[in-house]
C-alpha cells in the first residue's frame, strides 16, 4: 500500500479532515445541508450508459484526502476571502462585471478549488491531473497553465444549486490530422466544471490543444481570470 499524501501539498500527515466540496457555510447558505443527491457518472461514448451513480446527502459529498495544515490554513483563508464576494453575487445583489480584479480572482480561485475537489471526491472520470492540485497550493496569484474560470448570472428558476462535469466534445473534423489516439488522450485530460449556486453562474475549463483557443460569447462568458498559452478569442 501506497502512503496516503495531501492531494494538494503532497505530504503524509496524522492528521486528516474531511474537506466538503461545497463547504459548509454554503451549505447552510443554501439550505441543502440534508439534502438527497444523486450523482451519476455516464459514459461519454456511444448512448452515454450509466457507469455508476450514489446516493447520499449533500453534506455528504466530502473528500478525505485533505491535510488539516491546507483545510485549516490556505484553504480556510481562500473561503473567508471568498464569501463576502460570492454571498451578493448568488442573490443578484452585485453584478458580476462590478467585480474589481482582485475579487475575480478570489472568485476564480474558490471555483477553481471547488471544481477540482468535486472531481477528486465525486464518482465521475479523474481527469483532473495531480499537477494541478500542487500547482494551485504552490501559487496564490494564478491558475495552472490552460485553465480558464468564467462566470455569468440567470435571473429566472429557483434552483438553488446544481454542478455538472464533463470533457470536451471533438469531432472527426476538428481532430483533423491528429491521430484518434491522441485526440482521446487530449479529451481525456480536458475537463469543464460547471456550478449553479442560485444566481451564479461558475464554469473552470481546461483545454490542452496545440493552436486553439478558447472563444468567449461577449456578454455571456465573463471572463475571471485565466493562464492561457493559447490566447483567448471573443465572439
């Protein structure tokens, strides 16, 4: 047996805490601390048949390889930064373009946290590479290198909070000369994660492919914060 290591510093440690991927200050936000989820992993290929589902309530959904020096420390610090922020953008009090570009970052940062301990702890495809763990401990001012966070805002419905994760589409057209192999190794080491918290709207994308770059609809895709070697393009 392997020692058991931080996924985010990657040291071994005695003492462990149970890091809830929505932490728990929302969940009492939002009311569904008790609530029944279930979440289901489909296949990606051909009519995307259910390869596992659980059932367990919200409060539930917790990933216990979390070191207590990260939970308590860097972590704690992001959520506190982090709340005040997020608070007046789920219930539309502040827009989200009126965010100074300190607070985008906070933002981008708490989603981009949020995002990956959901993939870490959730019983979908790990395609969040373990690099991108340590880099967001090792660098407090930036992302890792082709990850982008966008956010938005809906006005309409009363879900109070939903998430959704898969890889990038490709088709046969846009692989064009690469090789089927490497175009599902390149898909299978993307991912989007996306979140609904009541008004706020969160998406983190990472795309790894040679010349693209990612396309924003102006007016829909607000722009956080991103290290892009590709660029980025506006529609």
């Amino acid at each position: 047996m392997g020692i058991r290591t931080c996924i985010f510093c990657r040291t071994a440690s005695e003492k462990w805490s149970d890091e809830h991927v929505l932490p728990q200050w929302l969940l009492d936000y939002l009311e569904v601390r008790g609530e029944e989820i279930s979440p289901t992993h489909h296949s990606f290929e051909g009519e995307g048949d259910v390869v596992s589902t659980r059932r367990h309530k919200v409060e539930n959904l917790v990933e216990g390889r979390v070191c207590s020096n990260c939970n308590n420390g860097w972590m704690s610090s992001l959520e506190g930064e982090a709340k005040p922020l997020l608070i007046p953008l789920m219930d539309g009090e502040k827009e989200i373009v009126e965010l100074e570009p300190n607070e985008r970052l906070w933002v981008a940062r708490w989603a981009f946290k949020t995002a990956i301990v959901l993939n870490s702890a959730s019983n979908f495809h790990k395609n969040v590479p373990p690099d991108h763990f340590n880099y967001f401990y090792a660098n407090q001012d930036s992302l890792p290198p082709s990850v982008i966070v966008v956010g938005q805002q809906h006005h309409d419905g009363e879900t109070k909070f939903y998430w959704l994760q898969q890889p990038f589409a490709l088709t046969s057209e846009q692989a064009g000369d690469v090789s089927l192999d490497e175009a599902k190794k390149l898909v299978a080491a993307s991912y989007k994660i996306s979140f609904q918290f009541k008004k706020l709207l969160l998406a983190v994308a990472c795309w790894y492919w040679p010349d693209w770059k990612y396309v924003l609809w102006r007016g829909i895709h607000v722009q956080l914060v991103a290290r892009i070697e590709q660029g980025i393009g506006q529609i």
